[in-house]
C-alpha cells in the first residue's frame, strides 16, 4: 500500500489490493500458498521502533501464529533476520516476528485466542534465514538452477516468472539459464548447522504424518494406513503413464479409501490433540480426490451470464460434468453452495449416471440473498485502525487469507469404482470475447445503482466564495428503470455547511449511466478545517444507495471489487498564492 504503481492511479487500500492480487499470481506460478497479517503498508522507514508502534509486536506474533498453525509447517525460512538491522523497519519486524513465532507456534500455553479459533499448535521442526544481505553467516548452498523435467524450467526460471507478476511495482525479470543458487543459514531444530538440506533429520514421508498423535496405539494404527497410502502412490507414480492416465485409477481408488479410514478412526474419539493430524489427512483426501478425478477423465465447471449481481436477484447458473475417459461415473450431482457471508440453502440438481464419454449438464437457478451486502474483501469491512487492518468481524477460518472465500460454489459428488469423490468449482461470470476468446469474472453483488463522485478531495481556500459544481455520475445495476433524486448531506464541521439541493435523475436500461452537478456553496462563516459531504442516490421506491462499486481491472490479476462510500471530503484552507507566471512540476513515483 506504501508503495509506487507502475501500471496504474492507485495508491493506499486500492495499491494494496492490486498487490494482493500480484501475489497470488505469483502464487499460481510456483504453486506456493499466501497468507497476510494485519499490517497496513505505512511507507518507507528505518526504524524499528516506529515500526512496532504502527504495528504492535503481539499483533504480528498472533497473525504469524495464526499462519504456521494453520499451514503446519515442516521448515521455516525466514528472509531477515530475528536482531534488529539497518534495513527497512518492516522488514526488520519481519525477520524478529518470524523468529519469535517460531517456537510459540507449538506452545500450547501460547495465544490461547487462536485455540478458540480451533487451531491446535503446531511446531515447525526447523528454522533456517536467508542470508542474501549477508553471505558470510551462510551454513547452506542451495542449487536452483537444474531444469525440472515436468515443468520445463529450473527453479530459479519459477520464481523469476512469479516475480515478474508483480508489475505494478517495477519487478519485471528475465528467465535466464546457467548456475544460480541461494543460500541460508541454520538457525535452530533438527540436523543442526551441519545440515546441507532444508529439510534434513525430518521425516517427510506420508507415514511421518502420524508422528503427531500421542498415543502409541493409535499411532500405530494411523501409520499403517498411511503407509498403505504411500505404497500406493509410489505404485502409482512408477506406472504413470500421460496417454493412459485411467490405467492408475485403481491405486487413487485404494489411497482415498486408506485416507479416508484413517480419518474416520482418528475423529472418532475427536482427541484435540490430533487435529493437525485431521486438518493435513483432509488435504490429502483433497488432494487424492483431484487426482481420482484426472485419472478418470473427469473434468467438471459452473458458470454463468451474469457477473454484476444485485441483492434478491436470481440468476441461471450451468453446471457440467464431463465424463471425458474410459470409467463410467455414476451417482453424479451437483449443489450451489452459498458462502457465509450469503447464507442459506443450497440448490441441488438431480443425480444421474453417466457413461464413459458423455456430458452430464444442470440448469440450475441461484438467487443472491435480500439483505447481501456490496462485494467488500473482508479486511475492508471495518475502517483501518490506524496501521492495521481490522478484520475482527471476520469468521476465523479466513482470517490472515487473501480473499474470503466466493459467493457461490458448485460442489459435485460422484462415485468411481465405488469410490466418493468431492470436487468444488468457484462459479464464474463466463462470456466471450471476439478478440480475446473466453473472458471469467469473478461474480460480484452491487448496489442497484452506483454513486460516484468525480473527485475524493476538494481543496477550497476560505477567501474563495464561488460555488463550485461537483460532477456525480449514478450507474444503474437494475433490470427496471430507475428514477430518483441525488442527495448531499453535510456533517458537521468547523462551520455548518449550507443545504445543497437535491438534483433528479433518470436511468432508463441497466448497464447505462447518468451524469449531474450538484452545486456547493461555501458557509458563510467559513472557518478551516475538515468537511465531508456525503452523496446517495433516493429511489422512487425509497431506496437509498450510497456506495461506488469500481472494479480494479488489470490483464494480470483478477478482477477485485473495491466497495466504498460515495462522498467528497473538502480541505478549508487560508490559502494565499503569490502573483505566479510559471509553474513548474516535477514528476514523481
């Protein structure tokens, strides 16, 4: 948020949100996941210090506490240091929140509020920093440039390809072979400071994962699943064969059932103790059924027309299943599963079997809630509290992720070989272009008709006693006509600002927009000081709208919905500005 935009006007929240966006392309590419604290990017300083008074030291632990427990971890790799350096503050809290996370993250005694958001500790097994910014302290080399034979490029190409989806912020790199490499240095855990392996003395095979569970019995019993899971798949990885994928179907069937008994015998008795066990089994099942599925040649997807919705509104929605292989699929159906944020039922389409080779399709009707608010990522529903963002009305399962999760879902159930098998699908806008060929959005709820000013902030020198016009321009989301007034209303300030007259307006097609003025007059008594006008649109009917719903657009990153209040904020200012024949400027970041 802090930074310079290559690519575009915003700045703050809007920059922020670009940059979360840039993230989680770069994510796409490597295959990494994101995660966020609170923190609001402040600018640029080298303080510690000042650092930690913007963002609270036990703020930052209970979000990097929060993240290590709920992505378990095996080895931490922290970029900076845990000492104070003459760096960035930020970065320097970076590296000294990384390390003191490190050993909290297993503390049971330690942030007893994330237990009440049921997530049980979780030690990560080893810490190593990078040492970029000092190459002296290095105990490990680590080799990046080896071209991986599935992907095509090395190590050193992945990341240099993520990074350059950060445009906006100048990132753009070149994917060169030849020798690369990066180094760390061992901090703490495991095979100590002799280690040449981010990942040495820890047990990374499947089995490993049942290690966690205290008691030996059940241990026991864990293990031999999982190790009947991992027998599987190293069968099925030394047959895979790309141009018959179904012929490993068999071993995805033996693994999700092995997967899936494990799991039903360790909730039974629903030990706290062994939810992180739970939570990683239910990635594998996740991960087993996405294979299951490939292997078979089941391909599935939801979309519709629709993109801007509006509150109470029903939409049409397509699901398919396409059956595209040699293994028939039966008991096929899908259900619209609404988000939290949307609430209730879903809507189910009827089962059917489907026969090696054919299309399974539901036409299936959804309807956005009454009362569902305007798109707003969730860190954004509450004001900033200072440096922070505040997410504290957020459910605790999305706190620290990206985004919350969609409107809509389509969750399909099907059976292979007897096999259940669970596959979700973000239902998606769909349209296409005559140039650019298929176009997905993300859906998005707006309000029947958007109010935007022309301007955010309007610099008004008290001497001046000229009206000034204000240009709204109102955009309709209905399907109906829309007919109604443009108010203004004042909050107080250092003197009381005059009434602005309301101004009609009338819309006639959805997607189409309307332009007025409104006329500002200065109080009479105008003092200094801070002024806010805020706009809304008043309805015919009675309905009040007072929010713009721009859409922060860019080819790179996913289309984002950035909601916020339709108002000008006036600075009354005792300006005075010498007679002026020229004025220069000069351009910045």
């Amino acid at each position: 948020e802090g930074g310079q935009n290559l690519i575009g006007p915003e700045l703050g929240v809007g920059l922020g949100l670009i940059r979360t966006r840039e993230l989680l392309a770069a994510r796409g590419v490597d295959g990494g996941r994101q995660f966020f604290t609170r923190a609001y990017d402040f600018g640029f300083t080298r303080s510690l210090d000042e650092t930690l008074r913007l963002w609270p030291r036990d703020v930052l632990l209970e979000d990097a506490v929060r993240v290590i427990r709920r992505f378990k971890p095996q080895v931490v790799v922290s970029i900076f240091p845990g000492v104070p350096s003459p760096t960035h503050g930020q970065h320097q809290a970076a590296g000294i929140t990384a390390f003191e996370a490190f050993p909290l993250a297993g503390d049971p005694g330690a942030l007893p509020q994330l237990a009440a958001e049921g997530l049980a500790p979780w030690q990560p097994q080893a810490l190593y920093r990078s040492t970029f910014f000092d190459r002296d302290a290095t105990t490990m080399v680590l080799p990046t440039s080896r071209v991986d034979p599935l992907v095509g490029r090395s190590i050193y190409q992945i990341a240099m390809a993520s990074r350059s989806q950060h445009r906006s912020q100048d990132m753009g790199q070149l994917l060169r072979l030849g020798p690369q490499e990066t180094r760390v240095a061992w901090v703490q855990g495991e095979a100590g400071v002799e280690a040449k392996d981010l990942f040495a003395g820890i047990d990374t095979n499947l089995p490993g994962i049942a290690a966690t569970v205290p008691d030996p019995e059940r241990q026991r019993h864990a293990r031999e699943h999982l190790e009947a899971v991992q027998v599987a798949a190293e069968r099925a990885r030394g047959t895979l064969n790309p141009a018959r994928l179904d012929a490993v179907v068999p071993e995805f069937v033996e693994i999700l059932k092995h997967l899936r008994a494990v799991r039903a015998f360790l909730a039974e008795k629903a030990v706290p103790e062994e939810r992180p066990v739970l939570d990683l089994i239910d990635e594998k099942i996740e991960a087993a059924q996405t294979g299951l599925a490939a292997a078979a040649g089941v391909a599935v997807d939801a979309a519709t027309e629709r993109e801007a919705l509006t509150a109470g509104e029903t939409f049409p929605v397509q699901a398919v299943l396409w059956a595209s292989g040699s293994v028939p699929v039966e008991a096929a159906a899908v259900s619209l599963v609404p988000s939290p944020e949307w609430g209730g039922a879903a809507v189910a389409g009827e089962a059917k079997d489907l026969a090696a080779g054919s299309l399974g399709t539901w036409e299936l009707q959804a309807t956005v809630p009454a009362q569902a608010p305007p798109t707003t990522p969730y860190f954004l529903k509450k004001p900033l509290a200072g440096s922070l963002y505040d997410w504290s009305g957020a459910p605790a399962a999305v706190r620290g992720e990206p985004f919350g999760p969609p409107p809509l879902t389509a969750r399909f159930t099907f059976t292979v070989d007897g096999v259940p098998v669970v596959l979700e699908r973000e239902v998606a806008h769909r349209h296409r272009d005559q140039a650019l060929g298929e176009v997905r959005r993300p859906l998005r709820v707006v309000p029947r008709v958007e109010v935007a000013a022309s301007e955010e902030l309007l610099v008004w020198p008290v001497r001046s006693r000229e009206p000034r016009r204000l240009h709204v321009t109102l955009t309709s989301h209905s399907k109906t006509p829309l007919r109604g007034r443009v108010e203004a209303v004042a909050e107080d300030g250092p003197s009381r600002w005059p009434a602005v007259a309301p101004v009609p307006f009338e819309i006639p097609a959805e997607g189409e927009e309307a332009g007025l003025d409104l006329t500002l007059a200065p109080p009479r008594d105008f003092a200094p000081g801070r002024y806010t006008l805020r706009l809304a649109a008043v309805l015919e009917d009675g309905g009040r709208f007072d929010l713009a719903a721009p859409v922060l657009d860019y080819p790179h990153v996913r289309a984002t919905q950035q909601s916020e209040p339709a108002a000008l904020e006036i600075r009354a200012a005792d300006v005075v500005l010498p007679a002026l024949q020229r004025v220069g400027y000069v351009r910045g970041a």
